[in-house]
C-alpha cells in the first residue's frame, strides 16, 4: 500500500510540473532497485518532443535554406561587380575606340595633305570608322577630310565653300593660343571629338564632356 502511494504520489508532482519522470521502487532494504522498462512512466506535456531524425531534417533544411540564400547573394554581387565594370568602360569611351589614330594624329594627317587651321575632328563610328577633320582655308571655305581611324591615311575629301559662319570661327582660332590639336592634348584619355564652339574648345573623351579656352591649355570638365 505504501509503495502504491509513493508512486501515485510522484506521478502527481510530474503531471503537475508537465514534465517526465521514471519511477523508482524500493524494497525496503537500503540498496534502491531499479524499476524495470516496463515500470518507466513517462509523462509527456502538450508539446511532442521531435525524433532525432526530424531534428536531423531540419537542420538539413536551414543549412540548405542558407547555402541557396549564400548563392543567390554572390550571384546578385557578380553582377553588381560586372555592371560597374560595364560602366567604367563607357566613362572611358571604350564604345568609341579611336583605333591606332588618335585625334592628334588624324590632325596632323588632314593638315598635311590641305594646309589650314582645324576646326573640328570627330571620330565617325557609324561603320566606316573615319575620323571627319574640317579644315578652313580662308572666307567660308571648309574641306571636310576624312582619315582612316586604323591607318591614318586620307581615303576622302569634300569641299564647302559656302560654310556658316566659318569666317568667324576661322578669325577667331587662327588668333588663339591653344589650337584643336593642343586642346586634344590638354585632356586625358582617348578623345573622340574635338571642335570650335561659343569661344572654346569643346573635346569628348567617351561620356566625358571637357571645355578648354583658347588662350589657355587648361581643362575643365563640364558637368
């Protein structure tokens, strides 16, 4: 009657505390004796415990979860990092690649063969890559010499002898400091334009808009 008592009491406190325990029977004598697989009483509260391999689970899908959002956040980096990358090179103009002829050099080639002062080189990137160089010779008289942007050679001329105010834009250059081909040089990176423009120089170099005076070879960058 006794032990019955000692059990009932101890299942109550383990109901009470909504926890488990394993009872323990005496016989009496001073050595306790273990109670046998069958004697156990686990009490179990509202919540189930999980299974060793349910925790296994789980943790195998958090590491999964992970590893797929560690992925995606280096794939989202990689083309962050190429976008920069894209950019970089449009600041620098490398959509229009000059070739193995700078401006400078394409000047150089239109003065040689028709004497005058420059008013304008662009780099022509329609297809034919030709650099468009206008030289005035006098008045309103302009040639129009197109340079090969690979090998430097004059491959087309054309002349204007009626150009809009080419006679104001040729007194005013021919009196400067700074000509087209030093304004080139006063900037750095592939310019891909250079021309006269409001009483100044007005050079591209890529995306980059830059301005340079006439009696100066000092840039400034617009924007």
């Amino acid at each position: 009657m006794k032990r019955n008592a000692v059990i009932a009491a101890l299942t109550a406190v383990a109901v009470i505390g909504g926890g488990a325990a394993a009872v323990a029977v005496s016989s009496g004598d001073d050595a306790p004796a273990t109670a046998s697989p069958a004697d156990r009483v686990s009490l179990v509260s509202g919540q189930e415990t999980a299974a060793p391999a349910d925790r296994d689970d789980e943790q195998d899908d958090d590491r999964d979860a992970k590893g797929e959002h560690d992925r995606d956040d280096r794939d989202d980096r990689r083309d962050d990092d190429k976008d920069d990358q894209d950019d970089r090179r449009d600041d620098k103009g490398a959509s229009a690649d000059p070739g193995n002829v700078t401006a400078a050099q394409a000047i150089a080639a239109a003065l040689k063969h028709t004497s005058g002062t420059v008013l304008s080189a662009d780099l022509d990137d329609d297809g034919d890559r030709r650099w468009e160089v206008e030289v005035a010779t006098g008045g309103s008289t302009v040639h129009e010499i197109d340079v090969d942007s690979t090998t430097g050679k004059v491959v087309r001329t054309e002349t204007d002898r009626d150009e809009d105010d080419a006679a104001a834009e040729l007194k005013a250059v021919q009196g400067a400091k700074v000509s087209a081909r030093d304004a080139t040089a006063a900037v750095d990176g592939a310019v891909t334009s250079v021309e006269f423009d409001d009483g100044r120089w007005e050079v591209e170099v890529g995306e980059a808009d830059w301005t340079v005076p006439l009696d100066t070879p000092r840039a400034s960058r617009e924007g």
